[in-house]
C-alpha cells in the first residue's frame, strides 16, 4: 500500500504518513490500531487467496 491510499484509508493527509515514515512524528492510538486492523485485513485477504490457489 503507497502513502496515498494509506493516508486515505486513514482519513489523514499524505503528509502525515510521510512524517511518520520519516521519523518526524508518530501515529497516535487511535491511529495505531486502524493501522493494526488494515493490516489483518490484507493479510486474511492474501490467505483466502493462498488457499483459493
């Protein structure tokens, strides 16, 4: 996933991720756990694959 569409599945500015890719700031808790669930979500997304394959 590019900065773009994670700051858009975020609801925050691509700017944003840009600083937390740089070390600049650091995604707050609410944040964090969106992060955390998009993640399981791709992940279940590329198991179903694996196992439709």
């Amino acid at each position: 996933m590019n900065q773009p569409l994670l700051a858009d599945a975020l609801g925050v500015d691509q700017a944003t991720v840009s600083r937390w890719k740089n070390g600049k700031s650091k995604p707050s808790r609410p944040v964090l756990k969106l992060i955390e669930r998009l993640l399981e979500d791709r992940r279940s997304a590329v198991r179903s694959v694996e196992v439709d394959e």
